[in-house]
C-alpha cells in the first residue's frame, strides 16, 4: 500500500512527537517521577501512535481507491481491510 507524500509527512510528524514524548516518559520513570504523571504521558503516546496508525490506513485505502479506479491494482478484499484496522485495535 503506498500512502500519499503529504500523508507521509504528516504521520512522520506525528510519529517524531511520539518519539520524543516516548523518551520523556522514559526519562520520568528513571527520574521516579510520580505514576500518575508518566501514566498520563504514556497514554499521551498512545494516542499518538494509534493517530499516526489511523492516518497512513486511511491514506493507504484512498491511495488503493484511486489506484483501482485507474485499474492500477485490484480492489482490497474486505477481510485485508478489516486486517488493516483490527491491527490498530
């Protein structure tokens, strides 16, 4: 599945802010900061994954619509798809 180079960039910026949150919670927990404070910027990059994940699945499906569209690629199966999004779940 290609995904589109404005997408692409998009899910790198979303995935460079993840890394970074990742290596501060990374850092709190060395420092013995409190549960509370990493559990909530772990949660933080989660969501930031999950969103990176979301943005290259639907990139990807309007990539493969065009792409069928144009009689470039056959259509994805439902089950791919289901694939696709039971892999974020």
């Amino acid at each position: 599945m290609k995904v589109e180079e404005e997408a692409m960039s998009a899910v790198l910026n979303r995935l460079r802010r993840a890394q970074g949150q990742l290596a501060g919670v990374i850092a709190m927990i060395e420092a013995g900061r409190d549960c509370k404070d990493v559990v909530t910027q772990l949660a933080a990059v989660s969501r930031a994954l999950d969103r990176a994940g979301f943005k290259i699945v639907a990139s990807g499906m309007r990539q493969c619509m065009a792409e069928q569209q144009d009689g470039e690629a056959p259509p994805m199966t439902e089950a791919e798809l289901e694939k696709l999004f039971l892999a974020l779940a």
